[in-house]
C-alpha cells in the first residue's frame, strides 16, 4: 500500500475531529429541516478553499421545502488533469431530533476520550468529514490523478430523501457519464461493506364508519372497531407469515433477515389529541393506521401488497359496514450491489490493507440514498461504507470514534487510488 497516502491522512487528524465537531453544531434537524443552508454552505467554503468547484442546489417544492426551511444541497467536484471516471462521495447532512437521555449537549461536538459526540456524530458527519479528508490527502499526493471526485453534502435522507438524492437525481447529478461509482459513507462499521437493502413499502389504511353519539353508539359505526378486527387479524395471519420468511442477503442484525412489519402510528377519532382538553362524545367514523412493511430480494411487490388487501377484502366481505381505502406512500425495491462490481472490489482492497482482513459484506436493514441513485440514477456501482457503529445512530449520547474515522479515511483514500488510478500502492 501507498505509505505516503496514509501519512497524508495521519497528518490529518486533528482537522478531521475539528471538521467533525464543527458539522455537528450545525443543528440540522430533520424535521423540520433546521440549518441546512449554513451547514451547506460550510460544506462549500470548506471544500471550495481545497480546490473544488462547489454548486447549491435548492430542491424547491419538495415535501418540507419552504423559504423558512429550504432544502439546499452542495455538490462539489474536483477534476484531474485528464480524462478518467468520477467518483462520488454522498452524505446526508441531517440529524434526526437529540431527543432525552443525554448525558452532554447534543449539539456541542464534544471531544472526550478518542471520541466525538453529538446528535449525528455517527449518522453520517463522521463519515462525512472522513470522506472529505480522504479525498484531501489523495489530491495532495496525486495531484496528477486522472477522472474527478465529487462530495455532495445532501437533505432529507432521514424523511426519505426527496429533497436531497431524490431531486438531484432527477437532475442528472447521480447519472452517467457524470458519475462512474458512489460511496455513501453510512455507519455501518469501518470493516463492513453495505452492498444495499431490504425494500420498503409505506402505506396507510384508513377504516371508515359512521359519526353517531358516543351515549348510543349503537346507532353510529365505529372505525376504531373496525381497525381493531385489522390489526387482530394482522397479529394472527400476516406476521407469523412474515416470519417464516427468511432471505439469502446478509441483512444485519439477524433478526432483519426476515420480512417485517412494523405499527408506525394509529389515529382515529373526531379529537386525536386531546390533551389537555376532552374527549369528543362521538363515534369515530375514520381510523388512519401507517404500515412499515420492509421486505426481501426473494419478495414481489405486489405479493407484498397482496397479503395486506387480501386480508382488508376478507374483512369487507365477512364483517358488517366494514370498508376500508389504502394508499401507497413510498415504495422502493431491495437493492444489492454484486461484490465484484469496482467500487465494492476497490474498498474491500482499502479494507484488506487497512485490517488485513476480508470485508463483511452486509445488507441494511433499512433503506438509504442509494435507492434514489439506482432508481432515478440508474447509477448501480454504488455502495455504502463509512466509519461508526450502526447501532449508536438515533441514540442518546451518540459518538464517533476518531481511529474508526482516521481508519475509515485511509480505506476510502485507498479505493480513489484504485478506481482512478488502478493501484493500491502506485
């Protein structure tokens, strides 16, 4: 391997943790979008001082989207001094909300004890700011490199990214001949190699009754009722169905190696929330429940779909008034890159000079922005690896190691070397 490379990210450490830090008191939180411009624009100046052509791009009339909280991406990009692939670096910049159960402030970027802490230290700024000093030490010892680098700093990864790699998609920025291979540097350990994930269907089922006095409900139809006879009837046929069923992708944790269903939320009712006033004396006609049915590379979309109305129709059929409407929200298909592809060849090769040891190949259990490449982009050399420990992301008191990001830093400075310059020593 290339000892130059590794000092050059070794003489990096204190700005990767300095870097870090400051991303991380960008309160960017998702929802509602806070900060995103000026933790873009930071994104910017940072890489624009470094060379890079830096563009912003506001998703305007996506969902979230409003003057009080725009959706303002950077996309960056360095070109070489000849012709040659172009690979890109794609992190999210919002954090979901700190939440309670902190032992320090969530959005100071405090550095203790090898670690970094903070709301989004490890999903994904760590990663983030890994990539970046990556890409910085490899500039700097090939200069001469051929091809180009991107780094895009992008929104709304954590409500879907529709206003983030979704929109930029759309535009063309994950598309050939622009882009050749992506990196989106997740969490998911620093010697794993997330090839992609389980697909996701989002819908919602709403039963529908009739308003009546709550004194007599019997001269109403409650929808609460009937949204009751669904979720038994989802406790009795549908999940042990789902648990019977076990894929061939190595998801992580084990558990998610099964199709799944989770209860997202359950409104009905003329008053749902209450507090701190009273109840409506009414008999609800409308019940609303969302689904989050994640499911297998084995698995057809519309079987998927199938096993929840098939129920929803039996229930029509066998239960008086019942009636129901369904209506999709997202659905997206699993996704898994193959291992030989180049950018999952080229990391594994970082991995293995690094830890001199063979990768972990892995699936996620939820999706990421590389549905929108592949899907909108039609981008499929595309994977996801960055420093941190999945487990930690949304958590209390959540961290990033500084080794785990130096360490991460090294393997992506040594994947740029193969795939735009064929070595990992040259």
């Amino acid at each position: 391997m290339n000892e130059r490379l590794l000092r050059a990210v070794d003489a990096r450490v204190d700005d990767l943790v300095t870097l870090t830090a400051e991303l991380i008191r960008f309160p960017t939180i998702n929802p509602p979008g806070e900060a995103y411009r000026p933790c873009a624009e930071y994104i910017g100046a940072r890489l624009k001082k470094h060379g890079f052509e830096t563009e912003f791009i506001r998703a305007e009339g996506t969902p979230g989207d409003t003057d009080r909280y725009p959706r303002v991406n950077v996309v960056a990009r360095f070109d070489g001094r000849s012709p040659g692939a172009c690979v890109h670096f794609n992190s999210h910049i919002d954090v979901v909300e700190a939440g309670e159960g902190w032992s320090v402030d969530p959005f100071a970027g405090l550095v203790k004890d090898g670690k970094v802490y903070g709301r989004g230290a490890c999903d994904m700024k760590g990663g983030l700011a890994s990539s970046i000093i990556a890409a910085e030490a490899f500039k700097e010892v090939f200069p001469d490199f051929p091809g180009a680098i991107e780094i895009s700093g992008t929104v709304d990864e954590e409500s879907g990214g529709f206003g983030g790699v979704a929109h930029l998609a759309k535009l063309g920025y994950f598309s050939k001949p622009k882009v050749d291979h992506v990196i989106i540097p997740e969490p998911l350990n620093k010697d794993r190699i997330c090839l992609g994930h389980r697909g996701v269907w989002w819908a919602e089922i709403e039963t529908k009754g009739e308003i009546a006095h709550g004194s007599m409900p019997f001269l109403g139809d409650n929808a609460v009722r009937h949204m009751g006879a669904v979720l038994q009837a989802f406790e009795d046929e549908l999940f042990p169905a789902l648990d019977r069923k076990v894929t061939r992708m190595p998801v992580v944790p084990e558990g998610a190696r099964r199709s799944t269903m989770n209860i997202n939320s359950i409104h009905g009712g003329q008053t749902e929330d209450f507090r701190p006033g009273l109840p409506s004396p009414n008999v609800p006609d409308s019940c609303r429940l969302t689904i989050d049915r994640r499911f297998l590379l084995e698995e057809n979309l519309a079987t998927v779909k199938s096993e929840v109305t098939a129920i929803l129709e039996r229930l029509k059929r066998e239960r008086k008034k019942f009636d129901y409407e369904i209506r999709d929200i997202m659905e997206v298909l699993p996704l898994m890159t193959e291992r030989d592809a180049p950018v999952v060849k080229a990391v594994a090769q970082g991995i293995m000079a690094i830890f001199d040891r063979e990768p972990d190949y892995v699936i996620s259990p939820g999706t990421y922005d590389q549905k929108h490449i592949a899907r909108i982009g039609h981008i499929y050399d595309c994977i996801a690896y960055g420093p941190g420990i999945l487990d930690l992301a949304h958590r209390p008191d959540e961290w990033v190691g500084i080794a785990d990001m130096v360490e991460s830093a090294k393997v992506m400075a040594i994947g740029l070397n193969v795939l735009l310059r064929g070595t990992v020593a040259g």
